[in-house]
C-alpha cells in the first residue's frame, strides 16, 4: 500500500534509456503529468497520482516496500535486485527498452561455450544475473562487480570477459569485443506492490493498469479494411496477420463480395499488401491504432 493516504504512486526512471519511454506510456494512458518544484515528484492532474522520478535500481525496492503501487522498470534490473523478501509482481511486458544481457570477449579468447569461462574472471554490473548464469552452468568463475564503462575491462586487464547490456552491439565493437552469449533478454516491464491499495484506490489502479494494457496492445497494430470476393475470403482473412477473427460485412448491391474489417496484431508489409491484391482484395486501406482496449 502507498504510504500516501488517498494517492496512487508510480514510480519510473528518471534518467536513463526508459525514462522518456515511461512518461509517454503514462501520458499516452490519459494521466496529464505536471512537473512538482522539484524533479523527484510529479503530480498527476486528473487523478490523485503522484508520479516519482528515482534512479532505475530504487524503482523495485520501492514498488516492493509499498513506498509505490506501481513502477516501470527492466527486467535486468528487476531480476538483478530481487531478494528473498516480498517481491514486486510483474504485471505486464511494455514492449519497449529491449535489450540482452551478454557474455562478451576479445576475439583473441577461443570461446566455445561457457565452460569456456572456467577460472575466468568476469566484469558485469549485474554480479546476482551472471552468478546464477554461471552456477546453472557448472562454471567457477570470479566476478568483478562495476559500475560503469564495463566493456574496458578486458582492456585494462581487470578481466578476461564481461558481461554487459547490448542494443546495437555498437559499444562492444568500439571496444574489440565479440558478443558469445545471451544471459538475459529484457525489456520495461509494468510492476506493482505486493500489497493493495487502500480500497477506495482499488479501482483507479485497475483502470490504469488496463489503460496501459490497451496502450501496449496498440503499439504496431493496424486497422486494415478491403473489400474481398466471397469465394477468396477464407484465403485472405489467412493473410491478415495476427488479425484473430476479423468483421465481415456485405457490400451494397453486391452479393459476390463482402468488406473485411481487422485490427492486425504483427506487422503489416507491403507484401502483404500484395499478396492480398493478389487473391482479388481491393480498396485496401491501412490505417494506425491509438488506443485499443
């Protein structure tokens, strides 16, 4: 439960690659975020919310503790400070901030798998993932825990190999370093306390919890119409992709064809688009989601 009486809180980074993410996710959810006097608390203007703005490793500590009802945080981080203690749940994946957690090594290091680390020593800024990674693996390795800039190690001699966030794998080869292993994929994920709210807030931390569902649902999902033959339907609908069941309705004056709408889950190519014309669709429009519930 908030330790605030009558308020929700939501706890997201405050600098950092999900920082900028998590506010739209919160505006784009219909909360209007008004900056406080200071830069740790926002306040939500059309809902008792209050917005607080930590550093990314304090976000499950505090969502755990109570001190938050939700937060948005990265699985790396999640995972990296959990504790025998009451944990936050993950409700959600956010589908943005994706990145992996990777074995990386000089060229010149014959990697052939974990084993490979044995008596090793090993740069990560995550020590709790990559001890687990290695105890699953029957490897002895020592860790050197960092706390930045990991990828010069191996330059410097503090370490043979790291183990280190990747998105693009630009930083890994500006520093001569091959990816070998994924330890983690990660990416934002919505959390909450394990304890509820006070029950006059029950409803409101429902109601965002869904708005942000629908939000999520929404991200790449296209609202496709077209007109096909009857005898073609079965064939097009397959098509559509991730569409489920779509809506299908007659044309006036024609009997031999009928409007297909649907909302499309996974991306929508042009050769799609092709395919389709193809089995005799016309009229094909393609147009983006907002929101979706």
């Amino acid at each position: 439960m908030s330790t605030v009486q009558g308020r929700l809180r939501i706890a997201v980074q405050k600098s950092g690659r999900l920082a900028e993410r998590s506010l739209d996710l919160v505006r784009d959810a219909g909360l209007r975020v008004v900056k406080g006097n200071n830069d740790l608390l926002y306040r939500i203007e059309n809902y008792p919310i209050d917005l607080l703005r930590v550093r990314d490793d304090d976000i499950p500590t505090f969502v755990a503790d109570g001190v938050c009802d939700l937060g948005i945080v990265g699985e790396n981080v999640l995972d990296e400070v959990r504790n025998g203690g009451p944990n936050a749940e993950v409700v959600m994946p956010l589908g943005f901030g994706r990145c992996t957690l990777k074995i990386a090594t000089p060229p010149g290091l014959d990697y052939a798998g974990p084993s490979s680390l044995q008596g090793l020593r090993i740069a990560t800024s995550y020590p709790k993932i990559l001890r687990r990674f290695l105890d699953e693996a029957g490897v002895d390795a020592d860790i050197v825990t960092m706390r930045g800039a990991v990828e010069v190690a191996p330059r410097l001699k503090l370490a043979a190999a790291i183990c280190d966030l990747v998105s693009t794998g630009a930083t890994l080869e500006a520093n001569g370093l091959m990816a070998r292993e994924t330890v983690l994929d990660s990416q934002a994920v919505l959390i909450k306390a394990p304890t509820p709210p006070e029950a006059g807030l029950q409803h409101l931390l429902d109601s965002i919890v869904e708005r942000m569902a629908g939000v999520v649902s929404s991200q790449g999902a296209k609202y496709v119409m077209l007109n096909a033959p009857r005898a073609a339907l079965d064939r097009i609908t397959a098509l559509l992709p991730g569409a489920g069941s779509p809506t299908v309705m007659p044309l006036s004056g024609r009997d031999d064809a009928v409007a297909v709408h649907a909302v499309c889950q996974e991306a929508v190519f042009w050769e799609t688009l092709e395919k389709l014309k193809a089995e005799g669709a016309s009229a094909i429009l393609v147009l983006p989601i907002e929101k979706m519930m």
